[in-house]
C-alpha cells in the first residue's frame, strides 16, 4: 500500500499535533465537520463513510487517506 493510500483519521491527525485526553474530545466533532465540509470543495463529493470504533461506540464516521493531509491543515486554520 503507497502511503498517500493509507487512512488518516480526525484523531490522528490531531494527536499528531500532541492534542489528546479531553482537548481531543472536545475538538474532533467540530474538527471533523469543518473538514468534512472542506472536502467537497476540493473532491467533488462528500468523503466516504465507514464503521470506526470511537469512544467505546461503533460509529459510521468520514474516513480519509494521507492525500487529505493537507485538507486537514485547512480546517486545522479555519478554526
């Protein structure tokens, strides 16, 4: 698998960026919805959704790939 192929969750990315425990609760909602809306601008067409294991819960999240990293510093700036 090329690594612009692998997946790249919202709480990836911003543990990446050393946020975590209630920040990271409290930031990936509003996070992911600002990406989530981001993504059609530049794609065409909503980000597919696929089951995530979150917080104790199966929930059907928007998934990403590597390629998006650079869409994630731009909702990451529109905050």
């Amino acid at each position: 698998m090329e690594k612009e192929d692998r997946l790249l969750t919202v709480d990836e990315y911003l543990q990446d960026r050393g946020i975590k425990d209630k920040q990271l609760r409290s930031m990936r909602t509003s996070f992911g919805t600002r990406l989530a809306a981001a993504y059609p601008k530049r794609h065409g067409a909503s980000p597919r959704k696929a089951p995530r294991f979150v917080e104790g819960t199966t929930l059907s999240v928007s998934v990403y790939t590597e390629r998006d990293r650079e869409l994630f510093c731009v909702a990451d700036e529109a905050a």
